[in-house]
C-alpha cells in the first residue's frame, strides 16, 4: 500500500487496460482502457496501443471497475485549530484510500470559516498537496446564528457552499435573510437540520433504545421541523439549498414532496443512516454516537427507498475526526461524530449493491456525479480531455473492517468490526497517482 | 477459565436463577437476625466500593454485605471535577486494576459507562446504578421485599408512580417484575415517560387514581424537580393532585396491599406526610424500612454468587 508524493507537481502519464468503465452519467458500464499523458484523460477505447510516451505507467485493472474519482461533499478536516486530529494533508491521504478525489469541508474549524482570508488559506494548503479541497464557508459569522457572514465576499473568494454544519441556524429570520441573500450570488446552502429544543441534552436517536439503555433521545422532529422550515423558506427565497445527513424518514418524505413541487432543494445522506439502526447502540460504543443520531430500522428502511428513487441525491461520509480521547468517555461525555472518508465506498456497496440491489452505476453516481453537480464542480465524469480523477475498485473483496487500517490521523470510525464489501484499488488524483493498494 | 461473572443488570438471569437468588437471600437474612452477624464466606477476597456518583445508601448497604460476608473492603473516593471527568476515571479505572482486588462495586451517573468498565478489567463488577440505565441490585431488593410479603409473585398487581423517563429504578424493576409475571402498570405524565412507551411491555395509566383501589403494591419512585434535564413538569401542586400518595389514597387501597419506595422519600412530593408519619406504626403496609434491611441480604447473595 503506498501513498503518491502529493507534493509533486509533475503529472504522470498512465495507461488503465481491461478495467470496466462505470459511467454515472449515462448509467452504464463497459470494458476499456483508458490513457492518461500528462495528466490529462487522452483516451478512452478497447486495446489502446501507445507507442509515443515511454515511462508509461501500466495498470491490469482486469476485474476491476474504473470509476470517476469520487466525490465527497461533507467533510470536517479539523485545519485550522485542531490538527492534532485531522489535518488537510492527512484528510487528502484519508479520502485518496477512500477512492475520493474531492472534497467539501465544513467551515466549524477553529477559527470559524467566516472569512475570505481562510477560505484562501485552505485553497492554498490544497494546493500545496494538489488535491481539490472545497471550503464551505459558515452562513454566520462564528457559527453564532446572529449575524450573516459576508456571503458575497466568500462567494467571490472561492466558497463553494455556505452551512452552519454541527449546528444549524435556529433562527427563522435569519435563515430567511440567509437564503433572500444568497440567492443574488446563487449561494448553495448545505443545511445541518436541527431544532435545538428537541436536542439539547440529547444522545441518541428518541426511541424504544432510547427508553430502555436509558440515554437522552434527540427526536426525528428536531431534524423534520427544520426541513419542513428550511422548505418553506427556499419556496419563498428561491435560494438553493441542499439538506446534508437526512436521517429520518418524514425528511425524505417531505423532501420529495419539495421536489414534486419545484423547490429548489437537493439532499445527501450520511453512510451510517443507511447502514446501522439504533439497535446497535445496545453495548454503548461511542463510535456510533453522531449527529444527527443513527436512526431506527423504518427510518434506514426509507433512507434506502429515498436513494432508490433519487430523493436522496448524494452519499457523503460526514467524516468528522476525534481523538480517542473524546470517545473514550461515557456515552453522555463523549464527542459527536465518526470518520467516514475511508468507508464511503465501501459502506455504500456493501449496504446498497450486495443487499439493496442498487446498481453499481447508480451507487458511483451518488458518490461522484451527483455532489459534483450539486456543489457545480468538476468532477464526477470520464471524459477525454479533462484532468484524471480516478478511482479503480474492486468489488469482490470482503474484509472485516479494522482500526488498524485506517489512515485518518482519528480512529472513530463506526464500521470496525463491520463486514464490508469492496477495496480501492488505485486513486488517480489531479493526473498523478495518490493510492495504490498493492 | 470461567466466563467472570459481572452483573451489570438482571436480563441475563433467568426466572429460575431469580427464584434461585430469592431462596439464597433468605438464609443471607437468617444470618443478619443472629448475634453475631458475619460468616466467612468470603474471607480473604477484596472488593472495592467504587462510587462515582454520590450515595450513602447503597454504599453502605453494600460495605455491610461485604463485611458480613468477611470480605476485605476499600472504599474508593472518586470523586472528579466535571473538567477532567473522562479521564479521570479512566485513570481511577487503571489504578484500580493494577491494585489486588477480586470484585469492583461501581456506580456511576451517565448510562452504560459500567459496561465499558466491565470490558476493562479482569474481576467482576457489580452495578451499582448507572445513570438513567440499570440498578440491578434494588431491583432484586425490590423484588425480595413483595416476594416476602405474597404468597405468589405471579398476577400479582403493581403500579410504578412518577418519573420513568430518569430512573434506573424504574427500568431495572420494570424488566424484573415483568419477567417474574407480575401485572406491571406504569403511572406517569407524558412528560416523565420515555417517548417509546410500547418497549416496555407495561400497562400505562396517566394518573394514580385510576390504579390505587386495585393494586396489590404501590411503588413510588423519587421525584426531583430541581434534577430534571428538561423541565417540563408544571408544578408540586400539580404533581400532588395527580401522582402523589396522601392519606385518602393510603386509606383506599386494597387490604394486604404493600407501599415501597427506594430511597429517601422527599416527603411532601411523592408521599405525603401524613402517610410517611405512619411508616413507623404501619409496617405491615408501609415497606420502606423493610427494603432498606432486605437490601444487605439482598447485596449478599449478588456479592457471594459473583464471586462463587
Ligand atoms: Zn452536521
Ligand atoms: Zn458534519
């Protein structure tokens, strides 16, 4: 297993043979090679032959499939003010052995990323490692839910979306102005959906292993009366807006009955909703303590459904890094959040493909095209001529998931011990090689 | 090597084991009746009484069970400031597996950290109460007390009364009398119930009246206004009118019936004090003493089988 030297600035030239080519946009697959020169995606056809470039570097991607580079759109990178868990080179190293080439990250760090200067300041640290980081810059400043960052500043600056992830603007108006304003710059909005009131002191998902393990419940209405707000809002605003980690069902529910509508709302969910119900909280392991909170099995149930039928738009890992410091605690003391960059693949195949039947076109389009489309991004597509941003994966493959392969400077993930499906293979980012896994 | 033998709650007991525990306690009993109450059976063996959350009661129920049972006892201070809790008692967790010890007692007040201890270190651990989560012991005591004073457990009619949603009481004794085929009626407001009512296999009933006149025990659980996370209870004067036992409600109960409560009585609020000025003449009815004494037998069985 090793790493690409990120720091590199020369570009390579690579030769994929025999892979499958899995393309999201036209929900199809095939078998090819593909050439990159110079980092660049010169051609995608059956039994290319190369004889102009030497120091080609070969791949057999035989039984394998070659994918856009994925996509995630929700991200906590910890840099700046506490690298000590995660910082944007060891996140880009997290999300090349998770097969992602892109990334969103939210702005809660410390400072906030409320200002031009820090957005420039994440653009140029990725940069220096060329990986593509996109800042979501905070809707307000501090994430204090008082007063409205400089959104056509950040805008203008390079901020790809605006959200007040990890806690959400409780006040009403203010999300008001935030979206009539937005809206003259086209500001997406990636909305963390949470009423205080009904989660403030709460733990875990409100339900029947709420009551009986004796931990505070966050009910499904703390994230349904925001969405429904949020809706409401948008409808009104005209602004996009676009709902992270859907965790219950009534939020798919009313998110399609928005779209039916003609609001202009798009919706991600996390691996864990789709993955685990809050039966698992029974041995009270603080890895599956996260925000919003694991929901019950009807809950995942319409997660899977909302996915199926394009309600649900996007998979994102909301990989959000904490030292075993913050987990090693009660359940009531510990920190919200998992790591997810290295799981996003996986998880999504192992759930959706080998036992939702998903299509594996339908699933790569939920974690490249689609986010790439909502944050209008590049990405998410093969195409001849663009930037190579690959991901080569194996299905096939079948591991008990372990602490000790994870590459995040955090361990928190909720899959260890999980029997997952699939692997990264090789993660081509920026025209260079970034992971091998061989 | 056997399989250690925690008891974080009672789930893992079977109706038999219970039955068995129950006959075990009564002979525990004999012994505290006697002059010199203390026998050997677990002499040479250390156990630590480890409280992270403040309660005279249960430890010093739980030092008598030790020391009647001639075992070496530490109490172990672990109090720690909400700054450093986390570790702290990590740390506290670590120096006390280092030490000799054979059994650990421990409460403490967020749900389920025991069971991550229980994980952590190679002697038994008994819970001690956990959070809103499990008190294992007080509902074996519980349990003892009514088997003491029915001829049949089974049918046998309870009302829990007040605030379910904060107390490990509450669920521990709800599982347990509903295991040994006790008729179980939960009596609370919406507010001091857990939103997911269904899990607990209980009737439900919003107000005492509606239970008093039919039941054959009454138990009263603590009601902490000035503790509650969420504050949604309206007021005293509402929770007298409808949860509180008073005299008129004492006077109409069924005639064998059995009035408990765990411990101590905020007199006023749950029971009134008229009532409580009759626990003393009244013990034939009035249990609460009676669970207080049981709870050292109780406590000695639990202990001797763990370490057995
Ligand atoms: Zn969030
Ligand atoms: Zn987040």
């Amino acid at each position: 297993m090793n790493f690409g030297n990120l720091k590199s600035k020369s570009k390579e030239n690579i030769l994929i043979r025999n892979g499958c080519i899995i393309n999201p946009k036209a929900q199809e697959k095939y078998k090819a090679d593909i050439l990159v020169l110079d980092g660049i995606i010169k051609e995608i056809k059956k039994n290319i032959t190369c004889e102009s470039a030497d120091n080609i570097q070969e791949i057999n991607a035989e039984g394998l499939y070659v994918c856009p580079g994925f996509v995630d759109m929700h991200v906590h990178l910890r840099e700046p003010g506490n690298e000590e868990e995660e910082d944007i080179e060891s996140g880009a190293k997290s999300a090349l052995r998770g097969g992602i080439t892109s990334m969103a990250c939210m702005p809660n760090t410390l400072p906030v990323i409320d200002s031009c200067y820090l957005v420039e300041y994440i653009k140029m640290k990725a940069r220096e490692i060329d990986y593509n980081v996109y800042p979501v810059a905070a809707i307000t400043k501090s994430l204090k839910g008082e007063e409205l960052s400089e959104i056509g500043l950040l805008v203008n600056s390079g901020a790809v979306a605006f959200s007040d992830d990890g806690k959400g603007v409780q006040n009403s108006r203010l999300m008001y102005e935030a979206m009539r304003y937005g809206k003259q710059f086209d500001a997406l909005f990636i909305l963390h959906e949470e009423d205080d009131n009904f989660s403030n002191g709460g733990i875990v998902n409100e339900g029947y292993y709420s009551a009986i393990l004796g931990l505070e419940g966050i009910s499904n209405l703390s994230e349904d009366l925001m969405v429904q707000r949020d809706i409401m809002l948008s409808k009104i605003s005209g602004a996009r807006i676009h709902i992270t980690h859907v965790s219950s069902a009534r939020s798919v529910e009313l998110i399609y009955g928005a779209k039916a509508d003609g609001v202009n709302i798009t919706c991600d969910t996390a691996c864990e909703y789709l993955f685990f119900n809050d039966s698992i909280l029974t041995n009270y392991d603080t890895n599956f303590k996260i925000k919003p909170p694991i929901r019950s099995e009807s809950d995942r149930l319409a997660i899977v459904e909302g996915l199926r039928n394009g309600t649900i738009d996007a998979i994102a890992s909301d990989h959000a890094p904490h030292l075993l410091l913050e987990k090693n605690k009660s359940f009531k003391e510990a920190s919200f959040g998992s790591v997810g960059l290295e799981t996003l693949f996986k998880a999504s195949l192992t759930k959706l493909f080998y036992e939702e039947n998903l299509s594996l076109e339908k699933i790569v389009a939920l974690i490249s095209l689609n986010p790439a489309k909502i944050l209008n991004i590049e990405g998410g597509e093969l195409k001849t001529g663009s930037i190579a941003n690959i991901s080569v994966v194996d299905i096939e493959s079948e591991n008990i998931y372990s602490k000790d392969s994870i590459i995040s400077k955090s361990k928190n993930s909720s899959f260890i011990g999980q029997k997952l499906n699939g692997e990264i293979m090789y993660t081509i980012v920026n025209g260079k090689s970034g992971f091998s896994n061989s | 090597m056997n399989k250690k033998k925690d008891i974080l709650s009672l789930d893992e007991f079977g109706v038999e084991q219970i039955s068995e525990l129950l006959v075990q306690t009564d002979s525990f009993a004999e012994i505290l009746k006697r002059d010199v109450k203390k026998v050997p059976a677990l002499r040479g063996k250390t156990i630590i009484n480890l409280f992270f959350e403040y309660s005279t009661r249960t430890k010093v129920s739980f030092e008598l069970a030790a020391k009647r049972l001639s075992a070496d006892l530490i109490n172990f201070n672990a109090s720690s400031s909400s700054l450093n809790k986390g570790e702290s008692e990590i740390d506290t967790i670590q120096t006390i597996n280092s030490m000799k010890n054979d059994l650990i007692i421990i409460r403490h007040g967020d749900s389920g950290y025991i069971n991550y201890f229980a994980k952590n270190v190679a002697v038994p651990i008994v819970n001690a109460g956990d959070g809103k989560h499990e008190h294992p012991t007080q509902a074996l005591l519980d349990l003892y007390t009514i088997y003491k004073n029915f001829e049949s457990l089974t049918g046998l009619k309870i009302a829990i009364v007040g605030d379910i949603l904060n107390s490990r009481v509450a669920r521990s004794n709800i599982k347990l009398f509903g295991k040994m085929g006790m008729d179980v009626t939960v009596v609370a407001p919406s507010m001091l119930m857990p939103e997911n009512f269904a899990g607990f296999n209980t009737k439900f009933a919003n107000n005492i009246d509606e239970v008093i006149g039919d039941i054959d025990v009454l138990y009263m659980l603590r009601m902490q206004f000035e503790r509650q996370e969420r504050k949604y209870y309206p007021s005293l004067k509402e929770y007298n009118r409808f949860l509180s036992l008073n005299l008129a409600r004492f006077n109409s109960m069924k005639k064998n019936s059995i009035v408990m409560h765990p411990g101590p009585v905020n007199r006023g609020i749950e029971i009134s004090g008229e009532v409580m000025d009759i626990k003393i003449s009244n013990t034939d009815k009035i249990k609460i003493n009676t669970q207080v004494s049981n709870g050292v037998a109780v406590r000695m069985a639990l202990l001797y089988y763990a370490l057995s």
